[in-house]
C-alpha cells in the first residue's frame, strides 16, 4: 500500500483529491496538510511515500517545503500537483527536489499513474511541463509576449473583468478572451487567478497611463 501525504490550501482541493484517492486498492491518503509548515511537520510524522504538493500557497511555499521534507529524509518522494507550468516554478521545484510535475486540469486518472509511478521511483512529467525542462537558449517567456498581451495580464491582476478590459484597452471583449485563451496556453495556467498571479510574479511595472 502507498501512502499519500496532501498538500494543498484549498480545502475542496484536499477533499477532492482524498475521494479520488479512496476509488483504489492500492493508494491510502494519510494526511493532508493547508500549507507548507504543515506539511513539513505531518511529513516527519506520518513518513508518506508519496507527497502531492501545491506550489503556491501562504506562508512558506511548495518549493521550500519540498526541500525541508526531503531533507527530513530521501526515501520520501514528491509530486507536484499546480496551476503553474512556466519555467521558473518547474525547474524551482525540481531543483527543491521534486521527483514529479503534474497540472491540475489534467485527467484524475493521470494525477493517480503520477502517484503510483513516483513510489517505484520514477518521475512522472505532464508533457505540457517538460518543455520548461529543457535548456534553451530562447529569450525568456516575458520577453516573448507582445505588448498588448503584457497589458492584458496586467489589468487581470488588477481584478478588472474582460468587459472592463477591454474598455481600457480599446478592444472587443472578445478579443480579450482571445487574448487570455492563447496567455494561459503560453505561460501554463489554467485560470484568471493563476495568470494573476503568474503577472504579479513576473511583469514589475505598472501600465502607462
């Protein structure tokens, strides 16, 4: 049997993945942690096999708390489950020590493989992930985005709806959807708030007035 340690701040996150966890016979969920220094804690308690870990949480992040759980000790392995799939956080988390990278839109039935496949010492990689493994020497990915993308991004860290972005901007609403569909594919997330943060992460500097 494989023990699974949860990490994640959202609740229905660690409730969904538990119930998907339980459909087997062969993965047991036991613990779940709402962020890093709990994790770290109930990982040095429990010794799981396997430690699904978030990236972005309050307080200390993913990425440390992977590298103190491991350092607590190697036998344990950790997964990565987030939004996030641009290069820096990929290869933050596996320098941290991660063993996988996988993204939370995709299939269940990948997150329980990824699972399964870290326990027999493997590292199971989402295909849309591993190009940010690769070296290159291609200009890094904020330098890649137009002008307009850039302040697409922008004003959706500011919270503003598409409507209201594109009044700021002087485009159609939905040209901004177009926008925003083709940012999320660019820089690997799934959702306005994970771009939201992605920009706050990434773009330093206000929009000219």
């Amino acid at each position: 049997m494989t023990t699974v340690l949860l990490v994640d701040d959202h609740p229905l996150v660690r409730a969904g993945l538990t119930a998907l966890v339980a459909t087997t016979d062969d993965l047991r969920v036991v613990g779940g942690a709402s962020g890093g220094e709990e994790a770290v804690v109930l990982a040095a308690t429990l010794q799981p096999d396997v430690v699904l870990m978030d990236l972005s949480m309050p307080g200390m992040d993913g990425v440390e708390a992977t590298r103190r759980i491991l350092a607590l000790s190697g036998d344990m392995r950790v997964v990565v489950l987030t939004s996030f799939a641009d290069h820096d956080r990929v290869t933050d988390a596996v320098a941290a020590g991660a063993v996988g990278y996988l993204l939370k839109d995709g299939d269940p039935r990948e997150v329980l493989a990824g699972i399964r496949s870290a326990a027999l010492g493997h590292a199971p990689i989402d295909p849309r992930v591993a190009c940010a493994l690769l070296p290159s020497h291609a200009p890094r990915l904020r330098d890649s985005l137009s002008d307009r993308e850039v302040q697409v991004l922008r004003l959706v860290s500011r919270g503003l709806a598409n409507r209201q972005i594109g009044r700021a901007l002087g485009i159609s609403e939905n040209t901004v959807k177009v926008h925003l569909g083709n940012l999320f594919r660019r820089i690997g997330v799934t959702d306005r708030t994970s771009a939201a943060m992605w920009a706050r992460d990434n773009l330093r500097t206000e929009v000219p007035s």
